[in-house]
C-alpha cells in the first residue's frame, strides 16, 4: 500500500485509512473563512513536528506575518518547525524576482521557486493559497490547458501538494480542476439557528476508501478534530 500523509485532523485520517496517499494533488476548497489556510498549515506543521516531513507555504493571499500570527492563535508556534516548515509570501516572491524588461510571467517565477526550493530544502508537502489567486497573476490563457498542464507538473514533482481553491456557492457546479486533482476536501459554513457549524466531508479520494459524509469541524485549542454532524 502507498504511504499517506497525515492531515492530523483527529478522526479525519482514520476515516481515510491512514490519511492521503503520498504524491497525491489534492484541493482544500471552501468559501471565505473556513479555515482551509489554518488547515493546510496544521498539516505541514505536524508533519514536520511529529515526523520529520519537510514542508512549503506558498501563500499569495494573506502575508507571512498575519498568516503566523493566526496560527500561533491556534496554539502552532512556528518557531518550534522553523527548519522544518518554510512560508513565503507575494513580498518574497516580488523581492527575488528576476529582474527582466519583459512582463512578469508569473506561473513561470511560481514554478522555479517551488523547484529551486524542493532542489535546495527538500520538502515533501507543498501548499499553493491559493489557486484563484495563481490564476489572477499568471494570466491563464486557456484555463483547461494551463491547469491541465500545472497538474501535470505538480505530480511529477513527486510531493503531496494541497492547493486552496474557491468552492462553488452551487453544489453542482463543478470546476475544471475537480477532475484533475487525485483528491478534494471540502469545507463548509453550515447555519444552525443561530448557530454557524463548520463541516467538512472528503469528496474524493483516489486510491482510499473513504466515507463521503459530513462531519463537523473542530478546534479544541491545540488540535483539530472532526466528529459526527451535531443534529444528525
Ligand atoms: N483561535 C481560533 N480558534 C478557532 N477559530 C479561529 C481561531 N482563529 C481564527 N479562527 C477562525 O478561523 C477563520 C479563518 O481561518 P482561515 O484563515 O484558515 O480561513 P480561510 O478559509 O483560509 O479564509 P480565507 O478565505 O479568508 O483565506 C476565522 O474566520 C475565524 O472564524
Ligand atoms: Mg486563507
């Protein structure tokens, strides 16, 4: 059997026999403020803390920064991986960019950066937040070719890649890149009177038997935690 990668959400890893296969590009999708960067960070986090997995953020959104500081709100000091777990931000990326008379392509500077860096620190999780913004700044001119070909080049990198990507308000609507990613994770908003739950379900996963239902999302301080939907 192929190795997994851990999301170390307690009970979600369980419900996917271990966690996700290695090698696997898989969509964190969710609408604004569903934790999918705090999730996506936990996984590198406790990867390199508990198993010596290296790991690397792109985060195009929110900067180094702010996106720290939240997590050490969520009890993850990231001094305590700083070998293990590297952030760059648009402000790196912007600083080491090639100096050229040409337009900026920016998939091109996205691509070096994540072999540069897999050749000099050797991770083995990348996290790409988020996708829409990657298609804002490259300018894709034919979006099927373009993800086809990022996907493609992603899972010949031979790393686990999660990448956050919009979800859409219809259910039924589906994306391009719903087909081409190994697996999807959703997350959800779901109001219960007064109340707003987060939800979280694995929508596909290729090569794991997995359950499709929903569950809810919690945050004890320290850890993530998934139990059965409260109302069910
Ligand atoms: N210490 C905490 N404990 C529990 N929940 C928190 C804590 N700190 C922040 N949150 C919640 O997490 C949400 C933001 O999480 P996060 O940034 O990971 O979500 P996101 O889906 O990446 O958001 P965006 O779409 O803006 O990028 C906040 O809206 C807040 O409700
Ligand atoms: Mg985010």
């Amino acid at each position: 059997m192929k190795e997994k990668i851990k999301t170390y959400i307690e009970g979600l890893d369980e419900q996917m026999t271990g966690g996700i296969p290695k090698g696997h590009v898989v969509l964190l999708s969710g609408m604004p403020g569903t934790m999918k960067s705090s999730i996506a960070y936990n996984i590198l986090f406790n990867n390199a803390r508990e198993r010596g997995i290296k790991g690397l953020y792109i985060s195009l959104e929110q900067g180094r920064d702010s996106l720290l500081d939240q997590m050490f709100g969520l009890g993850m000091d990231h001094n305590e991986v700083e070998e293990g777990v590297n952030v760059v931000d648009m402000g790196y990326l912007r600083m080491h960019m090639p100096h050229s008379g040409e337009s900026q392509d920016w998939m091109k500077i996205f691509r070096m950066y994540v072999e540069n860096l897999k050749a000099s620190m050797k991770y083995e999780i990348l996290i790409v937040d988020s996708l829409p913004v990657l298609e804002m700044l490259s300018a894709m001119e034919s979006r099927r070719t373009d993800l086809f070909e990022l996907f493609g080049w992603l899972k010949e990198m031979e790393i686990t890649t999660f990448i956050i990507a919009e979800a859409a308000t219809d259910i039924n609507i589906v994306h391009e890149e719903d087909f081409l990613a190994d697996g999807i994770i959703k997350l959800i908003k779901e109001r219960m009177g007064t109340d707003v739950q987060r939800q979280i379900m694995v929508d596909k996963m290729r090569g794991v038997k997995h359950s499709t239902g929903l569950y809810t999302l919690m945050h004890d301080g320290e850890n993530f935690r998934i139990t059965k939907v409260i109302g069910d």
